[in-house]
C-alpha cells in the first residue's frame, strides 16, 4: 500500500502544486521526508497566466478612462525543484530541498493608451528639472519578486508509527518595480536573506497507507537595507515636481503557515489524499517602501487584508506495476477585499491530472492543471474600485523525476 501512495502524491504534485495564496508560488509539503529509504528528486513546472482587466471608474486627475483595457500582465514562471531523503537508522531520517517557493512576474502590455498602468502623467519628461532619464519602456508597469529557498529537515520516527521533525529554512529575496503611474516611480532592492524554522507531528499506518501531518512554517522576516527608490515629486514652492533618487529601508515579513496533509488507502490500488494550508497573509505582510508610503499618501506596493486558505483533494490509482496516476481538484475561495494592481487576483478553483510511470528504481511523472481565477477589483490610492479582473485562467505542467537507493 505504501507504493500506491508514494506514486499517487507524486503525481499529484506535478499536476498542480504551482500556485498558492499570496506571492506563494509553491505550498509547503512534508511528502518527500516520508518516502521510503533514501531517495532524490529532480522537478521542474511551468506555470503560464491569462490574466488581464480594464477600468471600471472614470477620474481625470488619475488618468482613470472607463473601459481602458488592461492587456495580459502577468509573465509565465518557471518553479525548478531539487530534493534528497536519507535514513540514517535508528528511526532517523531527513530531507535537504532546494525550490523557488515566492515570486511575482508582472509586465502591462496593454496598447491602449488610456490605461492608466501604462501611463506616466509627466506628460513631458524632456522639460522636467535634470536629472530626469527615460528607462526602457517607460509607460509600462512592472513587478519582479524572486526567491530562493533552502530547507533542511531532521525526522524521528517511534516503534508506533508517530514521527515529529523539524528543520530550518533560509530564503534569499531580490525584488524591483516601476511604477511610471506614481510620478515615473522606480524601486531596486538589494538581494537579501532570511531565516525561519518548522516543526510538525505525524501518524502514519503503513498496511493501509494511511498518514496525517500536521506541520507549522514560521515568519520569515527578511531586511532589506538598501533599497534605492527613484521618481518625482511635488513639494511645497515648487511649481514643477522634483526628482529624488534615495536609498531607504524596508522589511518584508513572510508569513507563518500551517499545513496538514492527510492520506489513506481505499482498497490496495486506491488512494485518497488532500491537504489544507492556512497562511497568515493579512498579518504583518506587506511590500511597503519607505518612499512609494511618502507619495502615495501611505500606499503599499503590496499588501492583504485577510488570511488564505486553501484545500485540496485528489485520488490515485495504480494501474499496473509501472503506471500509476491521480486528479487532484484545489480551492481557494475568495475573500471580497480590493488588490493591488501589481497582483490581481482574489483566490481560484484547479483541476489537475498526472500519469507516473516506474521502472526499476526510477519513477518519471508528468502532469497538468488547469486554473480558474477568482475575480476581483484593484483599487488605486483611495479610490476603489478602479479596475475589475473578471474571467482569468492559467496552464500548470510539471515534470519529476525520482530515483531511489
């Protein structure tokens, strides 16, 4: 029975686990820390979004033009996996796991030149007070998070089938933005890095390949003390906005998670299995530049009001001795709050598919999954609603190959 659930999580997560509340890329999971023996696993994904909106408000001082559309605005990613389980014996084992579990990927490409992402109210920049440079594609909005996470993952195992582990967990963050909207507004912050922990419990019973693991991700506080933020402004006696070119500080907390995942044979071919995570995104989170706050009246780049949660439930079936495959269905409902216009979107509903296929000690798996995004309005500054994003989808593949000694 242990087979069939090792096969059936695998393909689970080929086949959907690209997407999660928040900035979250990647949900946490415990699974390779349960294989059997030792075990390595390479795994590559490929997430591809639809997403786009238009202007729901009209407002001349903010360039808002009623019907503006938005164009496709969020890049496809890549989510590169590497993962090693070992047993030491003695009812030792542990799990060292590379992947990119945050991110952002934010491009307006919209032509239409009323859409106020795409709109830099400087109307004529080669006039303004020096030192005043045109970037590339100055009339377009952009966002670029990018992480990298390592996990390190020490578990005991009784005589009684209960296990707990725990482990550390380090991520290093870059991130840059421009905001032509906010007066030509421009952000780089400088790589940095973060540590955190987590801990869990689990029980399992290996004739019915029945397992539950309760697992908590701690905070991860990451302090960035170079942060240049560039734009304009408009200051007291000054007719014309000036420029400014600063270096500030920030701190972006990632937040606490908890996840229990559950599993458990039907019959000896059959498995049912799901998860749920909560996150604590309407916590201490938030992208909040020091200057960005300045001239936006308090803004934040990024921020949520509510916390996420999110469900998912699949079933796996081995075919034969060599293929195995599993659906896996997932839902995060919305929570009605406004976005920022970086990150439009309020929960989804997926559908996912993968096959495995073993060979020996080697097990190759591909999957799919197919995203429906949940609608949702952006406000800009004090005004809400300014945008609507109704009617979004996404693609998911993945591929993973695991081997085993």
């Amino acid at each position: 029975m242990r087979k069939i659930g090792s096969a059936a999580l695998i393909a689970a997560m080929a086949a959907g686990s690209a997407h999660a509340g928040g900035i979250e890329r990647v949900a946490p999971s415990t699974r390779i820390l349960f294989e059997e023996g030792n075990y390595l696993e390479l795994g590559w994904g490929y997430l591809t979004p639809d997403v786009s909106g238009e202007v729901i408000t009209n407002n001349s001082d903010l360039g808002l033009v009623s019907g503006s559309q938005s164009g496709s605005m969020l890049g496809g990613y890549s989510l590169p996996s590497l993962a090693y389980k070992h047993d030491f014996g003695g009812g030792f084992s542990g799990m060292l796991m590379y992947n990119r579990p945050y991110g952002a990927n934010t491009r307006y490409n919209s032509s239409d030149p009323n859409y106020f992402a795409n709109n830099n109210p400087l109307e004529d920049p080669e006039n303004l007070p020096p030192p005043f440079t045109i970037p590339a594609d100055p009339d377009i909005a952009t966002a670029n998070l990018k992480t990298d996470a390592i996990t390190a993952i020490l578990k005991y195992t009784t005589d009684t089938n209960i296990s707990v582990y725990g482990g550390i967990r380090y991520q290093r963050i870059k991130a840059n933005a421009t905001v032509p909207f906010v007066l030509g507004y421009s952000i780089e912050a400088d790589r940095t890095d973060g540590w955190g922990w987590m801990a869990g419990a689990a029980w399992e019973k290996p004739e019915i390949a029945a397992r539950i693991a309760l697992t908590y991700y701690s905070e991860i506080s990451h302090d960035f003390d170079r942060v240049r933020e560039r734009g304009y402004e408009f200051v007291e006696g000054s007719p014309l906005p000036q420029f400014y070119d600063v270096i500030t500080q920030t701190t972006v907390k990632i937040p606490q998670s908890v996840m229990l995942e559950f599993q458990s044979g039907v019959n000896e071919n059959t498995l049912v299995f799901g998860s749920i995570q909560w996150t604590n995104w309407g916590g201490d989170y938030a992208i909040a530049p020091e200057k960005y706050g300045e001239v936006t009246g308090g803004a934040a780049l990024d921020d949520y009001q509510y916390d996420s949660w999110t469900y998912t439930l699949g079933v796996g079936r081995r075919f034969n001795d060599r293929w195995s495959g599993a659906l896996t269905a997932a839902w995060e409902p919305s929570d009605g709050s406004y976005r920022k216009n970086l990150g439009p979107r309020d929960g989804y509903t997926r559908l996912g598919a993968a096959a495995t296929y073993a060979i020996g000690k080697v097990e190759i798996t591909g999957g799919l999954s197919y995203f429906w995004i949940g609608d949702t309005q952006t406000a800009v500054g004090a005004l809400a609603p300014a945008t609507s994003f109704t009617g979004n989808t996404a693609w998911a593949g993945g591929l993973r190959l695991g081997y085993r000694f």
